[in-house]
C-alpha cells in the first residue's frame, strides 16, 4: 500500500496529487491520503447544474473560500486551509458493477473506528438539512444551550473507474464558524436546504481540536491491516 503525506503548493497541484492515487490503484497497488486541503469551497457536479452556481461560486469568493469543482458528485463542501481534512482510499477493482457498498462500508467502518479512538461516539447518517446530504455520512453530539443536539462531521463519496475505485470523503475537525460562515453563503445562493447548526466539528464533541492527531488516527483506520507499507511527502506543505 501506497501512503501520501502532505500538501502540494496549489490547489491544482493539490488535486492533481489525489488523482495519482487512482492511478497507483489501477496499477493493482492500493493507496491511502489523509491531508489539510488549501482553503475553498468545492462544489459538486449537481451544484453546477443549478441557476444559482455562479452566485454561491461568488459567494465563496467574497468569504476568502475559492470555488473548485470536484470529481465527484454531492453537493459543496468547504475547507477552512487550517483544521478540516480530506481523506481518499483507491484500491484496483476488477468490476465496476460490483463492490460498491462493501467499499463504503469499509470506510465507514475504519471512520468509525477512528472516531471512537479520539474519544467520540459517532452515528450513522446525518441530520435533516445537512451540508452535502448523503446516504454516507457520519456524526456526533455535542453539548449546546438546548441540549444536546446532532451535527454531522464526515461525509463520504466515491468514484469508480473501469479498473480502479476510490473512496474519499471530508473531517470538520474545528473552526465551526468559519465553515459555516460560507456555507451559509453558498447554499443559500444555490436554493439549496441548509441547517447550520447541523455543521459539526470533531472538537465540539469532545475530541481535538488541532487536526494533526485526527490525520494520523484517520490515516492509521484507512491502512487497516496493511503489512507492506511505503509513504512518501508530497512538498509544498
């Protein structure tokens, strides 16, 4: 197994250096990154079917977040350059028809897995209204005024290739207000349903705040029981 550490210089770069891991993949090897993303909002393929695109691709301009558009579908989701991580496994398949919801669940389950390692308790699923709504998602409670009260802080695509796939998905680890801050913005923007007190962060649920230990705890979960192992860096970060 592949591992890549790092953050190239640009975003460009950047997502370039994720596409190499479909391409390790399709070469039989399968390849693990769990990285800090530069800030921007990333908007899904859905997003850029709807009248208001350009408006919520404004929107994320005017709040310091530049908009991409990302490989996958879903709907935006935003990267605060600081504390919220992205993460991707890629393995070589031998048939796009099948495997698709034991690749989930596997990295559900090591999501999971690490989560529990950091302290928390997550749930499957996500609230009503949530950032970038899916089957896949993951959350936590946290304490607030009223209670306590659900707020998601993973969520999980995929995307297959003829002879690779790769599972890939985003950790709200904190800095709460700025990520709602311009999700606010952009799904407004959109017409699309957004609950901001859906958005959740590893920290307000108990765990750390700075994203370093998630990374490698997220990292280790995704590695699995992989015994022949080789990182590498990726410079710019």
């Amino acid at each position: 197994m592949r591992v890549f550490r790092g953050r190239a210089p640009s975003i460009e770069r950047d997502r370039e250096a994720s596409r190499t891991l479909l391409s390790i993949a399709a070469d039989g090897e399968p390849a693990v990154r769990v990285w800090t993303p530069h800030r921007q909002v990333a908007f899904g393929r859905r997003d850029t079917r709807l009248e208001g695109y350009h408006r919520a691709r404004e929107a994320a301009r005017e709040r310091g977040f530049p908009p991409i558009e990302r490989d996958v579908g879903g709907r935006a989701v935003a990267y605060d350059g600081e504390t919220t991580l992205a993460f991707a496994r890629a393995e070589p398949i031998a048939d796009l028809r099948i495997g698709s919801t034991e690749r989930y669940e596997r990295a559900t389950s090591a999501l999971e897995e690490a989560l529990r390692s950091l302290g928390l308790e997550p749930i499957r699923g996500e609230p009503e209204e949530s950032f970038c709504p899916g089957t896949h998602s993951l959350s936590v409670t946290d304490a607030t005024a009223d209670g306590r009260r659900q707020r998601k802080v993973v969520g999980l695509a995929q995307r297959v290739r003829q002879d690779a796939a790769l599972v890939a998905g985003i950790v709200l680890v904190a800095n709460r207000e700025a990520v709602t801050g311009v999700l606010e913005g952009v799904y407004d923007s959109l017409a699309v349903p957004l609950d901001a007190a859906t958005v959740g962060t590893v920290a307000d649920a108990g765990g750390p705040s700075e994203p370093a230990p998630v990374r490698s705890t997220i990292e280790n979960a995704l590695i699995g029981d992989a015994t022949d192992v080789s990182a590498e860096r990726i410079d710019g970060e």
